[in-house]
C-alpha cells in the first residue's frame, strides 16, 4: 500500500508538537513538505521530521505533485485564505 505524502502548512508549536509527530507515527503516512511564512520554523521542523520540501510560499507546497493531502496548521484566521 503507498504511503499518503502529506503537506504541512504553517510549522508553530500544534504543527510539531501535536500534528507532524502523529503523522510521523503512522506506517501509512510520509511527510513531504512543510511551508511557514518563517522559513526558519520550516526548516527546523523539517529538519525534527525528516521533511525534504521546505517552503517559505504555500502555494508551492500545494503545486508539489508529491502531496496527497493538506494539513493547515496556521492560526485559525488564516484557515479560510489558504484553503
């Protein structure tokens, strides 16, 4: 069975404590990509979880053909523009 790619949008504190570790723990799923308008928490966060697409724009995570599903992890003001 292949593994679901999932992409990660904003790399705060619910993104690597909660979300990215769940994931991590699941044989079905990979993460492929992290994008935070910090590209600094990306990169740390990427760097946490073995993730080798890291984005400072969204939208270039979501133009990646190896993402199978989104997961927004921004503030929730921000849920409604990106999705």
């Amino acid at each position: 069975m292949r593994k679901v790619r999932v992409g990660i949008i904003g790399s705060g504190s619910i993104a690597r404590d909660v979300h990215m570790p769940a994931y991590a723990a699941l044989d079905n799923v990979e993460i492929t990509a992290v994008a935070d308008i910090n590209v600094n928490n990306a990169k740390t966060a990427a760097q946490i979880f073995g993730v080798k697409n890291v984005f400072q724009d969204y939208k270039k995570l979501l133009a990646l053909d190896e993402v199978d599903a989104v997961d927004i992890c921004t503030p929730n003001c921000l849920h409604k523009p990106i999705a």
